[in-house]
C-alpha cells in the first residue's frame, strides 16, 4: 500500500501500532463484517464493525464485534441520551469521510463521541476498519480505546 488512509495516518499519529490485513470485500453479503471475519479465518467477535448512531439527534460512533447488534436503548443510555437510531447512510458518508463498509473509527472527518463495546477487552487482539473496503486493522483492544479516546460501554443486544 502506497500511501496510508486517513485511519492508517490518524492511528500512527496517535502512537498505535497496527499490522494492516487485506482481503476481498463483498459488497453482497448479508453481514459485511461477519462476511470480513470469514475471509479474514477470524472469529466474527474479533472483527469489529463501525456504526454511526444520532442519539438525542447528536452524532456518537458505536464500535463493536460484527456478530453483534446494538441496542438502541443502551447506546442511548451510554450517551447520556433519551433516544438512539441509526444514522441515514448519506449522513454516516458525509460524517465520517468513508464509504460505508469502509468506515474506520479512526481519522473521521469530523470528531465524535466514540464507544467501544465492553467484549473488545476479552480479546487479546482485534480488527476494525483500515479506511477503506477491504482493508482491516489488527490491534490490541487498550490501543484502539487509547488512540479513539473512546468510551467502553455495554451496549450490544
């Protein structure tokens, strides 16, 4: 890879150590982050996917194993908020700077409230988005909540 994405760069700048992994994204699965962890031989709980979520209408980014749902009631309450849905994919877009089943915790073009599910700190090691489709990020749980600042939650269903 010639030159990094802005996640690969907003994660080296954050001092995290990473190993990048590529593989071949379908845009036609049921599930594109259990269909990653398959491609990938991992377990679906050490794939994370990232979703963006409007709770109380205010922007905050949900990551969590992509084996797992989140609750909107939790997400809320984590967030402090009355309320949660999903956010419209164009606004995910436009917030982030990536194409969905390309969004990356990392280097979004605007900064958020981020929450990391509790169950990334069972794991010795896991993957989130790199930037782009196709392309994941391997690291240790307390190097993805350190260089996102973010926040662990329970907040999966």
């Amino acid at each position: 890879m010639a030159k990094g994405t802005p996640a690969t760069v907003a994660a080296a700048k954050a001092g995290i150590s990473f190993d990048l992994v590529e593989y071949v994204y379908d845009p036609d699965a049921d599930s594109v982050g259990v269909a990653a962890a398959e491609a990938l031989g991992e377990p679906p709980s050490r794939v994370f996917k990232t979703l963006l979520i409007e709770a109380d209408g205010k922007p905050v980014c949900a990551v969590l194993p992509s084996d797992r749902e989140v609750s909107m009631k939790r997400i809320a309450a984590a967030a402090d908020a009355k309320s949660a849905k999903m956010m419209p994919v164009s606004s995910a877009e436009r917030l982030t700077g990536y194409n969905v089943g390309g969004i990356s915790p990392f280097g979004q073009r605007k900064a958020v409230p981020i929450f990391v599910e509790a169950a990334a700190t069972e794991e010795a090691y896991l993957f989130v988005n790199g930037g782009r489709r196709g392309l994941q990020m391997r690291l240790a749980p307390e190097d993805l909540v350190r260089g996102l600042g973010a926040i662990i939650a329970d907040f999966s269903a």
